[in-house]
C-alpha cells in the first residue's frame, strides 16, 4: 500500500471513530481533528466532475508521462522536490475542490535543463490531469 493511500485510510477510520465517539480506541489524540479521506472531500459540489474535459490516453502521451504516472501510483522516489506538492488550482481550470486536493509531478522533458513545462496532476478521487503548456490547459488522463 501507498504512503498516501495508507494515510487515507488512517485518516478515514479516524474519521468513522470520531464520529461514533471512539476517537480513544484509534490511538488518536482527541485535540487533533482527523483529515477528511477522500471519497468526503470528493463530495464537494463540483469537485471531482470531469465531465467536459478533452481526454487523452497515457499511451497517446510522452513516454516520460508514463514513468511519471507510474511514479504517482508508486508513491515515487520522484526526481525533483517539488513533486507531490500541493497544485492550488490558481488557474481555475480544473474542478473547483478543497486546497490540498491537487498533487503535481513533473513531466520529465528531455534536453531541458529545468523542470519544463509538462506535468501531471492527480486529485484525490483517483483523477489525474496532463498539461504541457505549465498549466494553461489541461487534458484528462485515461489510462
């Protein structure tokens, strides 16, 4: 199991303790509000819609898509720091969720002595989205 999915799931059964009153029995502090899992926070009003995005298959993508995609469902190690940060969505061009629903990594671009422009953000629902252009548009990823 993942480092994140083994923290998601942690985080939910906090969550179904705590709403039965056994927070004590999980081992978690009281005073420490657990994260909501995933499958709340993708109940958001519009969080998670992916209707209406263009789809592109992984194949169809560079390979270096690939190894990234791969890498996100391993849980890495991933070649730059910033990969696995929190994508804030700034632009507004993915479905409207909760901060720290978004993940980005890093399309390795080959002959590019920077982290380029090409990435690929995941959402906690299990979504993930390409981009080549450093966030100007987005295309969803079917695997």
């Amino acid at each position: 199991m993942s480092n994140m999915t083994t923290k998601m799931v942690k985080s939910f059964l906090a969550l179904v303790l705590a709403t039965l009153g056994l927070v004590g029995l999980a081992g978690t502090a009281a005073a420490e509000p657990a994260a909501a899992p995933a499958a709340v926070v993708a109940a958001q009003p519009d969080c998670g819609d992916t209707a209406g995005y263009n789809e592109v298959s992984l194949s169809s993508l560079p390979a270096q898509a690939t190894d990234t995609y791969n890498l996100i469902q391993t849980g890495g190690p991933f070649p730059f720091d910033q990969d696995g940060t929190v994508f804030q969505n700034r632009e507004g061009l993915l479905p409207a969720c909760s901060s720290g629903y978004y993940r980005e990594y890093t399309v390795i671009t080959p002959g590019s002595g920077t982290r380029g422009a090409r990435r690929i953000v995941a959402g906690d629902g299990g979504e993930h989205f390409y981009t080549s252009d450093h966030y100007e548009s987005f295309s969803l990823i079917s695997v």
